[in-house]
C-alpha cells in the first residue's frame, strides 16, 4: 500500500516473530533485520507463562495477569525503583493504545504456537539478535538458538530483562 520496496525491520518479542514471517514470505522487502527478546519457537516455560496469563485473563484477574508479566519482563533492579514500578504497571493498566482482552489472549496463544526453526537458515537478510541476561520470558538460551539457526546472524546480550528497552534504553539503542 504505502510502495516501500524494502525497510530495515525491528521486531521485539512477538513483533520479532512477526518479523520472522515477513522475511520468510517476502524475503526481497526486508534489507536488515533486528529480532529483539524473540524466538524461533518459546520453549516450555514460556508456553505456560501464555497459557496461564490466557486462563487468568478469563477469569476476569487483569491486575493478576500484568503483575504476572512485570515479574517476568523485569529485571530485579526495576523492582527497586519504586517510582518507575509504578509507572510501568499504571502504563500497562492504562495503555495508550488498548487492545481487547480476546485480542490480548490471541497475541499470548500466537506465541505459544509460533514455530519457524525449520525455516530460519533460509533468511539471507543481515540479522541483529538481541537478548536480555534477565528475561523471564525468553532466556539467553532461546535467543542463543535464534541466532545459531540464521546464518550470519550477529548476537548481543543487553543487561535488564524482557522489556530492556524501558530499562535500558540509551544502551538498547546503541
């Protein structure tokens, strides 16, 4: 629609798995690409932390599920700082731009089920793969693997956890 015959792509976390699938179906449109706090496919843990966030979003428990996903995303520094804690759960309780609840349990029910490592090695796009030594959600070890499988593919490991880029931003856009 908008004509851009190919863009730099950053995908983080399930936007990473959407950029996976944009390289792999139109592999011409994506010059580079950067996959942030991704994988290839969540592994068990990850799979439940979806799984349990779609059943307390069913029960109606909001709070309990965004308290659920701060203790995963965050770092044990950010639970320090009260006054950004606070920040970080008003914001998450308060989104600028809010989906429906069916619409949040798709996005954890489409991470679950996301699995493109057979088809990685077939990215030629330069590849950044970023990675945070606290996330609670994709570990070290998933990111590791995401890297391995594209050939050529560059990794950094950040400080912080799952949402590095709020923790971290100046180091997370260096």
């Amino acid at each position: 629609h908008l004509k851009i015959e190919n863009a730099h792509v950053l995908g983080w976390s399930m936007g990473g798995m959407v950029a996976q699938e944009l390289v792999l179906a139109y592999p011409e449109k994506v010059n580079r690409l950067i996959l942030s706090a991704s994988s290839a496919k969540v592994d068990e843990k990850s799979t439940f932390i979806a799984w349990a966030n779609i059943e307390a979003l069913r029960r109606g428990e909001l709070e309990t599920s965004i308290n659920w996903q701060l203790s995963f995303c965050f770092s044990n520094a950010l639970f320090a700082n009260e006054e950004l804690l606070g920040q970080v759960k008003d914001r998450a309780l308060n989104p600028p731009y809010p989906v429906t609840l069916e619409g949040l349990m798709s996005q954890f029910a489409a991470v679950a089920s996301h699995d493109r490592r057979r088809q990685l090695r077939s990215i030629r796009s330069p590849t950044l793969v970023l990675g945070a030594r606290e996330d609670g959600i994709i570990d070290v070890g998933q990111v590791e693997a995401l890297a391995r499988e594209i050939e050529y593919a560059k990794l950094r490991l950040l400080p912080g956890g799952h949402m590095y880029k709020i923790e971290y931003p100046h180091t997370f856009a260096n």
